[in-house]
C-alpha cells in the first residue's frame, strides 16, 4: 500500500465532543469568557495530523444541524441523547471559520451523518486503490476499515487495521455492522437484544458468521438470552440498517476533485487574535518570518494554553553522549564542576522510591548539551558499562556540593533515590515541576511532558515509546542503552530548557517568586525527610479489621439482594441502573452526559434519605473502599528493610497548594467514621515513644477573620470564643449559655459553608431545612459579620477582573472559569474565589510551619524526635516518652508563632499510643 499522499478524512464531530469534555480543555477561554477549549482540542489534532502526514490531503467533515435520514427510519434514533450545551455550541461557527481560513476543505452535509460523508469518500478513494486515513474516536468507524483504509486516533494516539478490528472486537470489519446491530446502543438508542453484550455478539458472530445466519439460527439458542434474541427478531434489521454507515451520499464533488487552498493569513491572525490562541498565532507569525526570510515552510503547532511567543521555540537541536569510557566521565566532571547550573536526572527500575534501583542518571550543562551515564543496564547484549561505585564515588563530591547549583524535574524522588545510596543531594536550586506549580497551578499537569508540550512547544520521548506498555513494559535497565540514553539525556536537556523559560515568568511577579522560594523549594527537602523516615503501623490490627469489614460487606449485600428481590453486583453501576431505576422505579434526578441515570454518589447520597437501597450502596462503597485502600493495601507497604510504610507526598497537585499523599494516600482516612478511627488505631510508634498529632484551630474561619476584617469575628477570636457557639448565638437570638449542641452543629455549618461560597439552597440541603430558612440564616450571618460579605463580594469582583486571587502570602489562584458562558462553571469559579485564598492561605501557614519545625529539629539533631506526617491541617510526630512533654510545648509553640495574623494562631496538641488516641 502506498504511503504518499494518504487522504486523511477527519470526524470533526467526534474530535468536537470528546475536546469539550477533557477537563484541562474545559478551563480555557478568552478574558471575556467566550469557552474556546473545545476549538483548541480539535485544532491540536489537525496539527498533530499535519504534522505527522505532512503530504497528507485533510477533509475535515462534521455533522451538519438538524434531523438526518435516520430519524425518518426510526424517530427514536438518539432521542437520548442530552442537548448540546451552549458552551460547546457557541465554538462551533468560530472553529469552522479557522479550519477554512487554514485552507482545508470542510464538509457538512445536511441529512446525513459526519460518518456517512467519510464513509462516501473512504469508499470512493478505495475504489480507486488509494490510501485513506480516517481520524476518529468512534468505534462505529471500524466497519470501514479495510487494506486500504485505517483509523487513527490521535488522543490515544493509536491506529487500527483489519488486524487491529479483529484483535479489538473480536470480529472482521465486515462483521462490525452485525456485531453493533445485536447489542444496540443505548447512547444513540439502537435497539438490540436485550442483555447481548460484546462477548455475546462475538461467540454468534464465530458461530453464525453473520447477523442474517444468527437470526436462522435464533430458534436453538438457548436460556433467557435466547429469549431475548427471538423477541429482537422484528427490530434487528432495523438496527443494522441504523448503524450502517452510507457510502453513497450524494457529494456536490469527487474525492479528488476536493482540495486544499492556501491559508488566508490574514483572516487567521483576526481568528487566532479575537480567540486568544497565543500558541498558534506566534507560530503563524514564525511561519510568516520564515517564508519571507527563505520561502521555507514550518509546521504549525498545538494551542493546549495561552502562551506568549517567548514560550515558542525551535526544534531541539541535541548533543546527546552516552558515557561508557572513564576518560569521558572525567571530560564531563570537569563541565559539570566548571557549569553555572547542571540539570540532573536519575533513572531507575521503579517509581517507588525505597524500591527503585538506580540504572544510571543523565546531567545536562546548556540547552542541547546532556549526557547519559548508563550503570546498570542488564539485558542480554548490553554493552560494558563503567562500574557503578566507582562512578558514584566520583560523582558524590558533585551532588553533595551545595555551591554547585542543580535543577531537575520532581528532585525529591532523585534525591530520595540517591540517599538509599548515602548520597545527600545538596545544592538544589531550581525544581520545574513546581517552579511551573508556583507560575500557574491550574495551566497544565506539572509532569516533564505535559511541561515541555505546553511551554516549548516539544514532544519529548515518552517512557511507554520506549519500555512499551502494560505487563510487558520493560523496566529501564531492560531497554537498549542507545534508546535509554537518548531518552535520559533528553530529560536533562528539556529540564534545563524548561528552566530558561518558567524562571524569567515566574521572576516577573515578586510574590510569586516569593511563595516558590521560601515555601515551596525549601519544602522539598523537608518532605523528602518525612518520606524517608515513614511511619509505624500495626498490621495485625488492620488485619482484623480487614475481616471485620468483610462480614459486614457480606450483610450489606444480602439485605440490599434483598430488597431488590433478586443478586446482583453491587459494584456494577449498569446493574445499579437496571435494578434502582427501571425494577424499583426510584425517579431519576440525574443523568451523565451520555444520558444514562447516574448512580454517582452524590446522586446516592440525595436518594438514600428516603430509599434504603441507593443508602446500603453507599456504606458498602464506603467499607470496600477503606478495605481495599487501606486495611487490606497497608500492611503490603511496609518496607522490607526498615520495617515502616513511606507515603509520598505531592507539592504539585491540588490548585490551592494543600499538600496531597499516594501509596498510601493520609489525606482521605474518614475523620468521623468508627472505620476511620480504627485505621488510625494502627499507626503506632516504636516502643518507649509517642505519637503526637498536633493541627491548627478553625485555621480558615481565623484566616477569614484576618482576610475580612470583620469587627465581630476578630473581637470573637481575640476573646478566645467559641465561635460557632457565639453565632448560633446570633442567628437562633439565644443566650450563650443556652445554646445547645445542635444550634452549634448549625452554626458551624453555616460558618464554615458561607465561607466556601455556600447558596441558600446548598445550605437548606446541608442543614435539611427549607430554602427560605437557609436565606434568613445567611442574612442574619451576614448582618452579624457584614465585613465577611464585604470581602466575599470584592474578591470575586477582583477575581472577575483579573482572572484570579492570592493568598496572604502571594500565592496566585487561577480561575479560567470565571467569565465561561455556562453558568454552573462560573458559579463554581466564584466559589473557588471565595474558598480559594482561604485554603491556600491554611496550606501556606502549615508549610511554613514544617519549615520552622524542621529547622528546629535540624538545630537539636535529636534522633528522639521525628516528624513523620502532614495531613491537612495537622503535623504528627514520633517522641521519645522521657521528653514528650517539654517538646510538645516546644513544637505547640513553633507552630503558633509560624505566621502572625490578625487573630491568634492556635494549635491543639494531643498525645497518645497510636494515632486516633493523639488526634
């Protein structure tokens, strides 16, 4: 088959609904508002497609308004389908208008389907013996494919042939109209036979070789599903004829008779300006420098974030080495000791950093200069490599040099890795995982890829094209030193890069620079610390309790069979649907954007307080989640070699700055819950220590004092109140001394949910109140703290006008759904605003008291005291029982004093045997 010049034919519908729906895609737009997240997803694929078939012919097709000739077979066709939201529909017009202005052909057809206009011109370029590509995510596409047409899809970047076809679904191309015809399609509303899933369709299919054969045949297939079968019989061919892509519409031209015109710069630089896409325009002026400089053609690129020019580089230009020899070490200490700042890279065999065993680490010196130091590489045929202590002895005197400043990607894992080697990484100077963190937190993912891609306009080498994928990836020592090294020499290459670019950005506010210099950087090394050192656990107990767990999950299972009068598994959310929504008729108050009813938890939650079943669901949920998360998961991550589990903690991933943890994850263990507690039962310590947890007090009602001003909550918290008592006080009109627990409760609700940007209607949800309740109590907060509203409405007016709000310290929060046309969007952009200053201020505060208690151990060097976890607003330590006492007041009071507000700091300490006692 020839390979040049393939007609790429693209399903612009399918590309348009699967960008919308990308989270990270969802959050762009321009000042004013106007979404254009779904223009940059389809953009990115064309230029991912012209870039890869640079000969290629595009015809871009999508689906044209209105009914097509399907609704005339069959009125329900996609009668399930939602609306198309006004957020995806106000890109449509504009995103036609680029691909046009970009000279592609663009065809909508009315009456038909996207699938049928590509159906047509993948049929006539067949006849024809030419190759075609059709770019799409829609399965039903794969009944086109043949010897001459593939499917490509370009978001998971993967391809697929005939033998792609059969090995997917286990049946040929020709047999994929059949196969969808006897399972239907819900989200199109096809009808099929009832209960007939793919594994199903397939074993007919390999029996009967066609749809036509099976309905022979329908009379010996036995059970419920043959059942279901013979009842199908009337409406299969209908269902076959529904998901029959046509390949004879009616074009007004020939395949070859369709094709490109050149670009209307002009008309795009007015597009790409009016949508601020900032990637796109620099390159189309880039472009525009070039052909007038040499008449040479540059490839266009992707638009994933707003960029400005200076983040658009040229391809990389690489000096790449491998290092085998000795003399070529010794050539590279010398630059490495000579260089301003070296980027480091290790690499390994695992992503857990007490198992990961180092196969060799790659430094790079100035963009396009690295090397790759392989040590470790074992396959069969592996070159010689230089003996790995021998390089590391050479190599310490360079990593522990603090005057020898080092940048890196994520440094708190090499340096984690490299002290299980006795090696003290000293001199860490820049970090662009949270140097890009700091600059925006919500931009982009914070991973080397996902950072290169967006602010150099660079694919790097992903690990999987390498290693592969699944239970075949390799580990690094098993790839081939040249891919290995050219991959790792990369990863120094565009992390020194990386750092040119995000430095001088982030350098440009002082806050900013601030936030990343005295909190975050120094950070690194503290939580590497608190990783290395790990926490104690009592596996037997988790192991009882796992037991525990599973008797009760056995309950919930037998009364909720029970009470649906039939087994079924509860995890399954399909059978969830069948069973809440169509055998016990529970109205539906939800759907998901496919249009099925959701059984989202949320959706549970607000069912279970008037039907027992959705409320079992929920529990068993909850218990199979702790179980498998934590009682049964824990006792597997003790490490071998020091007897502790090592969480790992991330600076990198919520948008406010809180802290997050995984493998295991602290963060998420229920705080109420009798399950929770007795997690928390299980975290221990050595014997002739205790665990002491020691968390700020209401932290983000005392930061809402500071931030607001408000007179009555600063003279409230001066006075050491209880300040959910003094305004249950004030809304419920009662004397102090006569407000009960469940005012209190309400009060603390109200507090804390109008803080967060709560309405009336999430508070009445919250409190089981009316509507019109909820108000009167929001009213009289709010005329008992009038500074509070004062600052709610200005911040999110600031947020509206600027895009974004700060922290107390100058951490910056980025709303990109603050103007966005949906109006759901935007209110929880405005709660963010609200909520936002208040936790990144608490996440703030507490990192700053870990570096103020770090820096006092680091003082007492006293191997009695240990710091071994964050979580939310509370540290937890490990203490020698003969200084418990004189340190907890020590420790109290280092945290008090950490940040002056306002308002006083307060932290509560508790001691205990384990956990839960201390908390």
């Amino acid at each position: 088959m020839s390979q040049s010049a393939p007609y790429i034919l693209v399903d612009g519908s399918s590309y348009l609904f699967r960008a919308y729906y990308v989270p990270y895609l969802q959050a762009l737009s321009t000042k004013d508002g106007h979404p254009t997240g779904a223009i940059t997803g389809v953009l990115n694929m064309i230029n991912a497609l012209q870039k890869e078939y640079p000969s290629g012919k595009i015809i871009v097709v999508f689906d044209a308004k209105g009914k097509t000739f399907r609704n005339d077979m069959y009125p329900e066709y996609k009668a399930n389908r939602p609306p198309m939201p006004d957020d995806l529909r106000c890109q449509i017009e504009p995103l036609h208008n680029i691909i046009k202005a970009m000279g592609l052909p663009l065809l909508v057809i009315e009456g038909v389907e996207a699938d049928d206009v590509i159906g047509t011109l993948a049929h006539q370029a067949s006849a024809q013996g030419l190759e075609t590509i059709i770019s799409t995510g829609d399965k039903d596409m794969a009944q086109l494919v043949t010897d001459h047409v593939r499917l490509i899809n370009t978001m998971t970047n993967t391809v697929t042939n005939v033998d792609a076809v059969i090995e997917k679904f286990g049946v040929r191309p020709d047999q994929i109209i059949d196969y969808l015809a006897l399972m239907g399609d819900k989200v199109d509303n096809i009808p099929g036979v009832e209960k007939c899933g793919p594994k199903t369709a397939v074993k007919w299919l390999a029996e009967h070789g066609s749809l036509d054969n099976v309905i022979a045949n329908a009379d010996k297939v036995k059970g419920k599903i043959g059942e279901n079968l013979r009842a199908a019989l009337e409406q299969l061919p209908l269902s076959y004829q529904l998901a029959t892509i046509k390949v004879d519409v009616e074009l007004e031209q020939e395949l070859t008779d369709i094709v490109a015109c050149p670009a209307d710069t002009d008309t795009l630089r007015d597009l790409y300006s009016k949508y601020e896409l900032k990637r796109l325009l620099a390159d189309l002026d880039k472009r525009a420098t070039a052909q007038s400089d040499n008449g040479s053609k540059v490839d266009s690129s992707d638009n994933s974030v707003d960029v400005d020019d200076s983040q658009v580089i040229a391809d990389v230009v690489s000096e790449y080495e491998i290092i085998l020899t000795e003399l070529k070490l010794n050539e590279w200490l010398t630059k490495l000791e000579a260089a301003e700042l070296i980027a480091f890279d290790t690499e390994t065999t695992s992503v857990n950093y007490m198992q990961a065993e180092l196969v060799g680490v790659s430094f790079a010196i100035e963009p396009g200069k690295a090397a790759y130091i392989p040590l470790a590489h074992d396959y069969e045929g592996a070159p010689q490599q230089l003996d790995k202590q021998m390089v590391l002895e050479k190599l310490t005197p360079l990593l522990e040099n603090s005057a020898i400043s080092k940048v890196g990607q994520n440094l708190k894992y090499d340096s984690n890795v490299l002290s299980r080697y006795g090696i003290s990484l000293n001199g860490i100077a820049h970090d662009t995982m949270l140097e890009s963190y700091c600059y925006n937190s919500v931009a982009t993912r914070h991973n080397m890829d996902a950072l290169a891609q967006t602010y150099l306009n660079y694919t790097t080498v992903h690990f999987e094209d390498i290693a592969g994928k699944g239970a075949k990836q390799l580990t690094f020592n098993q790839i081939d030193i040249d891919k290995a090294g050219h991959y790792a020499a990369e990863d120094a290459d565009i992390t020194l890069r990386l750092h040119h670019v995000l430095w001088p950005k982030l350098s440009k506010s002082k806050q900013q620079a601030t936030v990343y210099n005295d909190i975050e950087m120094p950070l690194l090394s503290v939580l590497a610390k608190m990783e290395q050192t790990g926490v104690l656990i009592d596996a037997d107990l988790l192991n009882e309790q796992s037991q525990q767990i599973a008797a009760r999950l056995d309950e919930i299972e037998m009364q909720a069979h029970n009470i649906a009068g039939k087994n079924f598994n509860l995890s399954s959310p399909k059978q969830l649907q069948t069973i809440l929504f169509e055998e016990l008729n529970i109205p539906v108050i939800k759907k998901t954007p496919k249009g099925a009813p959701s059984t989202a938890e949320e959706v549970l939650q607000e069912l279970a307080l008037d039907y027992p079943l959705p409320k079992l669901i929920l529990e068993h949920r909850g218990l199979a989640k702790l179980k498998s998360t934590y009682t049964d998961k824990l006792p597997l991550m003790i490490n071998a070699n020091t007897g502790r589990v090592h969480t790992s903690y991330h600076q990198a991933v919520t948008a406010t700055g809180r802290l997050s943890s995984s493998d295991p994850n602290l963060q998420n263990i229920p705080i109420r819950s009798d399950e929770g507690k007795k997690i928390r039962q299980a975290f221990i310590a050595n014997p002739g220590s205790k665990i002491v947890a020691i968390d700020y007090s209401q932290i983000e009602l005392r930061i809402m004092a500071h931030l607001s001003n408000d007179e009555g909550l600063l003279k409230a918290f001066a006075e050491g109140k209880d300040i959910h008592q003094a305004t249950a006080a004030e809304i419920f009109a009662l004397p102090l001394d006569e407000v009960t627990a469940d005012h209190r409760r309400s009060a603390k609700a109200i507090n804390f949910g109008l803080i967060y940007g709560m309405s009336a209607f999430g508070l009445a949800k919250q409190l089981h109140i009316g509507r019109n309740q909820a108000q009167e109590y929001m009213n009289k907060y709010f005329e008992r703290y009038p500074g509070v509203r004062e600052y709610m409405d200005n911040t999110r007016q600031l947020a509206t006008e600027q895009g974004y709000v700060e922290t107390l310290f100058g951490r910056r929060l980025y709303l990109p759904e603050i103007k966005s046309k949906n109006g759901a969007r935007r209110a929880g952009a405005e709660r963010a605003a609200i909520n936002a200053p208040m936790q990144g201020t608490a996440a703030d505060i507490i990192k700053k008291a870990m570096l103020a208690v770090d820096a006092w151990l680091t003082e007492q060097n006293d191997e009695r005291i240990k710091m071994t976890m964050q979580v939310h607003d509370e540290l937890i330590f490990e203490i020698d029982e003969s200084i418990v006492d004189e340190t907890v007041q020590k420790l109290v009071d280092i945290m008090d004093n950490a940040v002056q507000l306002n308002v006083p700091l307060i932290s509560e300490a508790g001691v205990g045997e384990n956990w839960q006692q201390a908390h």
